[in-house]
C-alpha cells in the first residue's frame, strides 16, 4: 500500500492508546479477550505504515499501572499475550529494522513478561530503523512519582548536584531515550489521556479517531498523520497577524 503525500511535516514520534478492544470484542459476541488477539494484526499493521511513513519512534500502551484493577481472566490473559507477542513477532520486527524498546515499572510485572522485553531489546539493539517502545505496566503519574524519589536518593547521596532542570529530569523517566511525543492518537473514539506520557505530551498534538482498535490499519495512522501535518505547531510562540478590515 503507497504512502499518500502529506501536507506538511510527518511526525517523529507518535504515541498509541490502543483503545477499543474489549468494546469492539463484546459487540461481537466474543470475550474481552478476544479483541485484544483481534489487536495484534492491527497493531503490525500500524507499525508498518509508520516505517513507510518515515516516523522514527512509535510507543503503545500495551499495559497500564491501572489494568491490573481488571479482572484475574483478563490481567492474565494480557501478561501471557504481551510475553506470546513478543516472542512470536520478535525476528519479523528485527528483520524491519525494529529496534524494541520496554517502558514500565518491574513491581507487580510478571518477571516471564519482563525477561521476554529484555529478550527482544537485546536483540534489536543494534538496529536503526523505527524505535518501537511497548509500555508494559506504565502510568505516568507513578513514572514523575518515582522520578523525584529518586532525585531526592541522589541529591542526598551527591550523585546530583545543583538545581534540577527540565532536561535533568528527563533523564529520570522511563522514557529517557525517547524525544517528546509529537503525535498522541488514541482510537476507539474516547477523548482522555488516561495517565499516558503526560510528561512527554507537554506539546503534542492530538488525534482522536472514531475506530475500535481491532479496526484500526495504517491508513487511520495515516489519516492522523495528515491532520498533524496540517496543524501549526507554535509552542507557547505567537506570530502577530492581523487580518486587514474590509474596505483598507
Ligand atoms: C485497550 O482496549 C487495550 C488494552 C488494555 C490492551 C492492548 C493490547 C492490544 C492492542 C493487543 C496487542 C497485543 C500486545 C501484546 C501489544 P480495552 O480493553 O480498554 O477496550 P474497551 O475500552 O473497549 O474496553
């Protein structure tokens, strides 16, 4: 499938809320789990047309700090899946080029589902294609918590000197090697962030699409990514420019 031309500029890092499963599996009249197998072919397909696309950082949520509050059936379900994933589409990625990446606290995690991350890293390490970063029990309120307690660890201890800064604390994320989200979509046609890389969304522009996740494909990444390349990014900047009265 071609790539359309795009108004403006692509973005280099697009950040994922996979959204819509369980709805998308439930009016089906299948189980929770169900959609979230549905999820996978649609998840290969987007990361696909984000190499074809030219974005350089692609980051899902996969498995929020929050999801554990589900059911037994379906936490275990989505810690056997994301390990089953991993496993199964760990070559097929590396073979794109696909260097993966893991972002998420270890407490609670299932060390298997740990160990199969740290597999996949280490193999695709080397690789400089799409930088594919699977948030795996991540919350982003407990990720600032944890990174100020650990400031404070080091400024006590003298590993951190002086005051802190924005690029200091950066440093201290779970997401320390990722630049700032430029593209944040979350599909299923909910409008929240739901505690995803707040930090790192400070000025990210925003796609909401009506899609159920297992619906989703690289077109509706696609589509996103033409809605940002026409939007005008300015930072807190502003350019004065008045529009001349009529009859000047
Ligand atoms: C949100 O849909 C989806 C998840 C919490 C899990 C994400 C998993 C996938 C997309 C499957 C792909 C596999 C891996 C391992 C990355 P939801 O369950 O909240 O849907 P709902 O809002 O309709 O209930």
């Amino acid at each position: 499938m071609k790539v359309p031309k795009f108004d403006g500029a692509v973005p280099q890092h697009v950040a994922i809320v996979m959204d819509g499963n369980g709805r998308w599996a439930n009016a089906r009249g299948l189980t929770r789990v169900e959609g979230h197998r549905a999820g996978e072919a649609a998840l290969m397909d987007v990361i696909e047309g984000a190499i074809q696309a030219g974005v350089k950082y692609l980051t899902v949520f996969a498995f929020s700090t929050e999801n554990w509050k589900r059911s037994p059936d379906e936490v275990k379900f989505l810690m056997n899946y994301n390990r089953e994933v991993l496993r199964r589409r760990r070559d097929e990625l590396d073979g794109w080029n696909v260097r993966i990446k893991w972002a998420g606290r270890r407490p609670k995690l299932w060390p298997t589902v740990i160990d199969e991350l740290l597999i996949a890293e280490k193999q695709t390490a080397k690789n400089k294609g799409l930088t594919f970063t699977m948030c795996v029990n991540y919350g982003s309120r407990i990720e600032i918590v944890d990174a100020i307690n650990q400031i404070v660890e080091d400024s006590k201890s003298g590993k951190l000197n002086g005051a802190l800064t924005e690029k200091k604390m950066q440093k201290y994320l779970l997401t320390k090697d990722l630049p700032d989200v430029d593209l944040f979509i979350r599909s299923s046609g909910e409008t929240r962030i739901s505690n995803f890389l707040l930090w790192q969304s400070a000025y990210a522009e925003f796609v909401f699409l009506d899609v159920l996740w297992p619906d989703f494909s690289r077109k509706d990444l696609w589509a996103a990514i033409q809605q940002y390349s026409k939007r005008n990014r300015r930072f807190g900047g502003a350019v004065d420019k008045p529009k001349k009265a009529k009859g000047n």
